[in-house]
C-alpha cells in the first residue's frame, strides 16, 4: 500500500499543481474582467458628475454675468460667461470644449427665460 502512494505521489502532486493553476488563470481573467467594469462605470459615473458640475457653473455663470455686467450688451455677457464657466471648469479639472460651454450656458440663458407655468 505504501509503495503505491509513493509511485503516485507525482502524478498527485503534477495534477494539484495543474488544478492550482487552472484556478490562478481564472482567478486572473475575472479580475480583468471586473476591473474593466469597474472602470467603465466609474468613467460613466464621473462623467454625469461632470456634466452636472458643468450645467451648474454655466447657470452661475449666466446668473455673474447678467448681475456684474448689466449695461453691456449680450455678447460682452456672453463672453464674462464663458471667461468665468472656463475658469472655475480648470480649478475643478474638468476639460469640456468651449463649445460645450458655451451650449451649457445658452441653455441656462434659455432656461431662465421661459416662462413660468403655474
């Protein structure tokens, strides 16, 4: 009986060694794959963040230049928006394109325009 277990004590030990390594490998390609999402949703997530944080510096950008800026005509607005959305984006670190800005204000601008409905 004893020389029968030492006969296959390498086979044993090949076949454990393979199991253990079959498992490593797919222990390995989950995380990849878990990893890939996560990612994916934190990219997703941070950029919804970013659009909000982006629609709320535009109103407060809209709501500046309108205040500050009261007698210069809408260009000179537009531009003290922008000039101030583009700022307070890069303290932020967020990188959107001055058309991006510049839409987020207009529709700020729109939004303060409608009307109210009661």
């Amino acid at each position: 009986m004893q020389s029968i277990i030492e006969a296959a004590q390498p086979y044993i030990t090949t076949i454990v060694t393979a199991i253990i390594g079959a498992l490593a490998a797919v222990l390995l390609a989950a995380v990849g794959v878990i990893k890939a999402k996560a990612v994916t949703y934190l990219d997703s997530k941070l950029d919804a963040t970013q659009r909000e944080l982006l629609h709320k510096v535009a109103s407060e950008a809209y709501a500046y230049a309108e205040t500050v800026y009261k007698s210069a005509e809408s260009q000179a607005k537009l531009e003290q928006a922008l000039d101030y959305a583009t700022e307070q984006l890069g303290r932020k670190g967020i990188k959107v394109t001055p058309a991006e800005i510049r839409a987020a204000i207009e529709a700020a601008y729109l939004k303060a325009q409608a009307p109210v409905s009661q």
